[in-house]
C-alpha cells in the first residue's frame, strides 16, 4: 500500500516541470533503476525494519510539503527522502535500529551522503522525528481506505468511527486526534506486509 501511494504520488509529480529553484539535496541527477517497491522490499529485508516506519514515511511527505510548498515527491526524490525517512523513523519509533552506514549500505549511497540528507530532513521537518500514534492511526486508516483491496479490522473501524464522532462534537477544528493508539490490536497486528 504504501509503495502504492508513494508510486501514484511519484507519477504525479513527474509531470511538474523541474527548475533549478526547486533542487533539493534529494534530488538524484536520473532516477535509480529500482523501482519504489522493491526498493522498500530491500530496506525492510536487510534493516528488519518495523511496518510502522513505513507509514511514518507519508507523514514525513507531509510535514516536508507543509514547510517547503516546493518540495516534490518525484521519480528523482523519492528515494533519497524514503531512506533519509527510514534512518529517522527508526530511530524515532523503534527500540532498536541500524546504524548509519548500515541504512546508506542498503538505501545504496555513502554513509557521508546519507549523513547529510539525514541534517537536511531534520531542518525540513523541524525536528519533528517522533509521530503520535493517534496520527500513525489516521493515516492507517486512510491508506486502507484508499485501496479496496484491504480492510480495516472491524473492531478497529469502530474505534476509528466512536472516536470521530467524539472529536467532531468536542472540537470541530481538532481534527489531530481521531483515534486512540491501540497497538496491540492496531497498527502491528493489523498491519499487512507489502507483497508477502
């Protein structure tokens, strides 16, 4: 799924017009012959890396977009910023994680070179590493939802539903937190592992 969507969002993006404004450090000089998918197949194979982290991925997109309105997902970023995302949300999310040259080993550049994207993600995102699981959840529930597919647990499609109501009848403008973390029901068992 979330390959799914960072491809949709990469298709999309290829289509605006790149200037020189617009360059980032993420950008590559042509795109890497791997696709999204197997690309995040390999992170996760070789970094045993938590489901979770994945997810983190997108809210990372937003918050860099939210800050840098130029900043674009594109066949050329897309995977510098999925491996710089990977590095820090494991260390924000995980006990444990892999070191740097262990992650740009995988991810395919140098350790110098992840290092730097790594500072670069930081200041995009403000160092906002860590994620509420309220927000894990919301964007949980709106990825399943976006690919008939899959489904949302009943019990956890419940929750999602009891804790909407609640928010829009406390706090029309609050629209942060939907859903309690569960995560011994939520995210973790509910997850399901791309192409497995």
């Amino acid at each position: 799924m979330i390959a799914d969507m960072l491809g949709r969002l990469t298709a999309h993006n290829d289509q605006i017009p790149l200037t020189a404004a617009n360059l980032t450090r993420f950008h590559s000089r042509a795109p890497p012959q791997i696709s999204v998918y197997d690309y995040l197949r390999r992170i996760v194979r070789f970094t045993s890396l938590e489901r979770a982290c994945l997810l983190v991925i997108l809210i990372y997109i937003d918050r860099v977009c939210e800050r840098v309105r130029t900043f674009t997902i594109s066949s050329l970023t897309v995977h510098r910023f999925i491996i710089a995302s990977v590095t820090l949300a494991a260390k924000a999310v995980c006990d444990s994680y892999c070191t740097n040259s262990h992650y740009a080993r995988v991810g395919g550049l140098s350790t110098q070179e992840l290092n730097a994207l790594e500072v670069e993600f930081l200041g995009l995102i403000e160092w906002r590493v860590a994620v509420e699981g309220t927000v894990m959840q919301r964007y949980y529930v709106s990825l399943v939802r976006q690919h008939a597919q899959f489904e949302i647990d009943s019990s956890l499609q419940h929750h999602h539903q009891i804790e909407s109501v609640q928010d829009s009848a406390e706090d029309d403008q609050d629209d942060q937190a939907i859903v309690e973390p569960d995560y011994a029901e939520g995210l973790q068992d509910q997850w399901i592992p791309m192409g497995e």
